[in-house]
C-alpha cells in the first residue's frame, strides 16, 4: 500500500517507479488469463507524481441492509414472479392480482381434489398435463389467498341455502364425526385429514402418463394425518382460550356463575348426573332447543375411556410385528407373566395407560363442549360464550387449506 500524503486527504504518492508483481495464480491454458479491470489510480491535475486513491475494499455501493430485509420488503412489495413456485417470503412481500377466471379455475380444482383437470382433458382431447400448469399458474397467481380459498371450497360456512351441495368437508366431516366414537376425536380428526389429502393427490395425477406416484401419495396423506390431528388440537386449546376473553367482551360471567353444578359433578366423576339430564330430557318438549345440547350432552357423558378398536387393531398389529422379527426369542419369562410376550407387556403397562390418558382427555373435551352447548339452551341469558364449534371450524380450514398443488405438482401446505 501506498503512503498517504499529509494534507492530501484521500491521495497518495504513486507507485510508478515500484516493480512490476507478477500474478501468482495459474490458469489453464484453454482459459487463458483473465483481464483485470484497470485499476490504475487516475492523474491529479497540478500535482505531478501523484494520483487519487482507489476506494478502499470496505466500501459498497450495495443497498443498506435495511432495504434487504424481511421488513422494508413487506412496505416496499414488488409484482409476484409466477414462473416459479411461491413462498412464505413471497406471499408477505410480493403483490398478487388474479383473474376472476383463476380463481375460479383454482377453486374448481379443490372442490374435486384435483380431478377437474383429468375431466377437461378427457372431454377436449388436450393434453392433461397442459391443463394441470395452467390449473398451478391459476394456484400460484392466489397468493396468500390460496389457502382460503382452497379452505371455503371444502368445506364452506353457514347452512341451509348458503351450503353447497357437494362440498369435500361436509361428507367427510360428517364421516369423521360418526367414526369418533371409536377412535376417539384425534383419531378422527387425523382420518379426515389423511383421506383429504390422499384424494388430492391421486386426484393431481390421475392420467399421468407415468401413472400415479404410490410414493407420494404416502407422503402427502402422512402430512395430512399429522395436519388433521394437529389442527384438532390447535382448535380445541383456541376455544378454550378465547371462551374467557369472548365471555368478558361480551359481558358474560363466565362458567362460575352457572345456576346448576352440572360442570362441577361432570368433573368428578358424579354417577348420577346422566338421570338429571334425562330427566330434563323427558321434562322438555322434543321440539325444545335444548334437545339437541342435552343429547349430545348424555353421548359424551357416557364415553368409555377404555381402549377402542383403534387401539385393539394397533396392539394386535404390533403383536404379529414382534412374533415375525423374532422378538419373543429367549423371552419365556415375560410370556409366563404377561400373555401375548414382549407386545402383551408393551400393551398393557405403556399401551393402555397411555391410550386411557388420551380417551379421558378426549371425554372430557366432549363434555365440555356438549356442556357450552347446553347452558345457553337452557337459560335466556347464557352465563358464557359456546366456543365448541371453533375447533371443529379450525380443523376444516386447515385440512381444505393444505390440497392445492404448486407448478411441481407437490402438496402446497399453509
């Protein structure tokens, strides 16, 4: 480096009489050495022998890093680049402006789990995979209105006339509602969201010239299981949060000031209170509101917390599992004290106590619920808010809202 010239702030003496450094690097001959720009400090006019100073190499003309980031991208949005799939980054920062005709061309896509495109090209004779890109540039152009979309067409809200007949959730909903008795309300939450997600992927690539991907079928209804159960959750712990903030919006006393111990018996186990409710049953007219709430209300006082069928067919499976890999070998001593061998034992101390830990938690959501359901029946003014709808609600938008499909045909999830 040269020396810096006092009083010369940014100039310093040249280097003119310095020898040449030859470069160091080896290149290969069919490259050739590259050209360097010509950094040669330029002449100072009236001050022979010296020239201004390249700029060091910590200066940049980049932009601040404040206009790099996450935050200053989502106040300064650009248009969206549908050419490829979109992201997370690209639905808080990047403007989307879709057609009317793809929205509708996305919604009809979700509403028949993906098979609208196969139906197009079998009646026009154009190739289905042309259809399928313009169905993903139809998904993409949404943006983050992808997945309400995608969420209203399976299963839209209201009832009555507002409901369209053939809706994904309602049928699959009311089939998940039938099956919770038996495995439990988890169970059927990851059963609704498995079946979803498997008819929406066989569905994007039924007429696939390479056939249907058995492999990521697995993988997509493995996502839509785990999705099903989790939203479930989700929903059940967001009604019982916002039950108290809704109650005291709304200027409700809450549960504590409900004229009747139902809540409280229910809690402890009280034997006796199905007769109540029974009798308030058989009090009240079979066109009472309340009617609905109290049968509900008996259904999920009388759930049994003991293991179901789902839980039956899990431990049998692991039992020829273990008998196949030869797991019992050299385990006499465990078969005489537990029957069924290492699987029986695994069943019975680790299995059933944890599967009677989750069938009394899902009892008492039940209850619960059925009890915010029926309190509001039975009084004018209801002492708390019924939150029991939010979880089911949840659950649905997120199993509607994970079905579409990016331009690679891959599962595009919230």
């Amino acid at each position: 480096m040269a020396d810096r010239i006092q009083g010369l702030p940014g100039y310093h003496r040249a280097q003119d009489d310095l020898p040449p450094v030859q470069p160091q690097t080896v290149f290969p001959k069919s490259q050739g050495q590259p050209t360097a720009p010509d950094s040669t400090p330029a002449p100072i006019p009236g001050l022979p022998g010296y020239k201004r100073a390249t700029p060091d190499a910590t200066s940049s003309t980049a932009a601040p890093a404040s206009q790099n980031s996450l935050l200053y991208d989502m106040f300064h949005p650009t248009d969206a680049d549908l050419s490829r799939p979109q992201t997370w980054h690209d639905w808080l920062t990047k403007t989307y402006s879709p057609s009317a005709s793809q929205v509708g061309s996305a919604a009809l896509d979700d509403v028949s789990f993906g098979t609208a495109d196969y139906l197009q090209s079998r009646l026009t004779g154009e190739n289905v995979g042309n259809i399928r890109a313009r169905t993903a540039d139809a998904q993409a152009a949404l943006g983050p209105m992808g997945p309400v979309v995608n969420a209203l067409t399976y299963a839209i809200p209201g009832g009555g006339e507002a409901k369209l007949a053939f809706t994904p959730g309602k049928y699959l909903g009311k089939a998940a509602q039938a099956a919770a008795p038996y495995i439990g309300r988890y169970g059927a939450a990851a059963a609704e969201g498995g079946t979803a997600a498997a008819a929406s992927s066989i569905g994007h690539q039924v007429g696939d010239p390479n056939g249907i991907d058995a492999l990521k079928v697995a993988k997509d209804t493995g996502f839509g299981v785990a999705g099903g159960a989790l939203a479930q959750s989700v929903g059940d712990a967001a009604a019982a949060t916002g039950r108290p903030i809704v109650d005291l919006i709304t200027g409700k006393d809450g549960r504590s000031s409900e004229a009747w111990n139902w809540r409280t018996r229910a809690a402890s186990g009280d034997p006796t209170l199905p007769s109540d409710v029974a009798n308030q049953q058989v009090f009240r007219a079979s066109n009472d509101p309340a009617q609905p709430a109290l049968a509900n209300l008996q259904t999920a006082l009388s759930q049994s917390t003991d293991p179901g069928a789902g839980f039956n067919a899990v431990a049998s499976a692991t039992g020829l599992a273990t008998g196949a890999a030869g797991m019992d070998k050299g385990m006499d001593w465990v078969s005489a004290l537990v029957p069924g061998g290492v699987a029986g034992a695994a069943t019975k101390y680790m299995g059933e106590p944890l599967a009677r830990g989750i069938n009394t938690i899902d009892r008492n959501i039940n209850v619960g619920q059925a009890l915010d359901q029926t309190y509001p029946a039975l009084y004018p003014n209801a002492s708390t808010t019924d939150t029991s709808g939010w979880a089911n609600a949840l659950r649905q938008g997120w199993i509607g809202g994970q079905r579409s499909t990016d331009q690679a045909g891959d599962a595009q999830w919230w």
